[in-house]
C-alpha cells in the first residue's frame, strides 16, 4: 500500500470546504479512510488545523474532528534529527521542511500531498497536488470512486 504525507493545506481544504479545493482533499482522505493509501499527518498540522479551526469552533467541536481525522491517517515523528534537518535545509518554509524531512525519515512514505508544491522543491520525495495524485491514482485503478 503507498503511503502518502497529507500537508496542511489539503486537510484545512476539507475541514473549511475551501472551493474548489474541498472536493479533491475529501477524495484524498476517503483513499486513507478505504484503506486504498496510508495517509500520515505530522504533529505540526494538527497543532495548525487546531488554532485555526478554534476560530471558527468551539474546543470540544475541534478536538472530536482531530480524533476523527487521526482514526483515518497516522502521524509521522519529528524528532531533535528531523527538526535540525529542517533548520539546516535549503526549504524557506519552515514548516514545510518539517514536514517534508518527518516524510522522510517515515518508512516508505513515496508522495507528499500539496496545494503548494513550489514550496517543496528542494523535496526528494514525489510531489503532487491532490487533482495530479487523484488523476495519477485514476489511470491505475478504477475502483477509486
């Protein structure tokens, strides 16, 4: 089974029904949920999709929807390794070079999902958008809908 690290933007997509992003993060999360694909998070999203959602939520609304998303992916370790890794990287973002480097060091994860992959350039990981991995994922199998 492929794994794959979901980045922060595809899950707030689903979590905000951000158009017309919302559908393709739904059909991502379904593949992990299915089964079909592996899907991580790293501790830095949740932290993210947490601050954010409260916004918008109340706090026992928030933390039932992280404990819903964390039954369907699981979550990489960034570690002292993987954060001076990212300190130490040529990633301007530095969130995304945690996440990036967590990907890494997780055994067999081959795909970062992203809305923003100029940000993971400097990645030796594949990177795709949720429409190019869902289209990738299309012409293999026809049992993705």
């Amino acid at each position: 089974m492929e794994k794959i690290l979901i980045d922060t933007d595809v899950v707030l997509d689903f979590f905000f029904d951000r158009e017309p992003f919302a559908e393709d993060a739904s059909k991502i999360l379904s593949l992990c949920e299915r089964g079909v694909v592996r899907g991580f998070i790293t501790p830095v999203l949740i932290s993210n999709v947490y601050y954010l959602l409260r916004k918008t939520a109340k706090h026992e609304k928030v933390i039932g929807s992280l404990k819903t998303l964390l039954t369907i992916v699981a979550v990489a370790v960034i570690d002292k390794e993987t954060v001076l890794t990212a300190l130490n990287s040529t990633f301007t973002d530095f969130e995304d070079a945690l996440q990036n480097f967590a990907a890494q060091s997780e055994r067999d994860i081959e795909v970062i999902i992203t809305r923003n992959t100029k940000d993971y350039k400097w990645s030796s990981l594949s990177v795709m958008t949720p429409e190019s991995y869902l289209r990738a994922l299309d012409g293999v199998s026809t049992n993705l809908k």
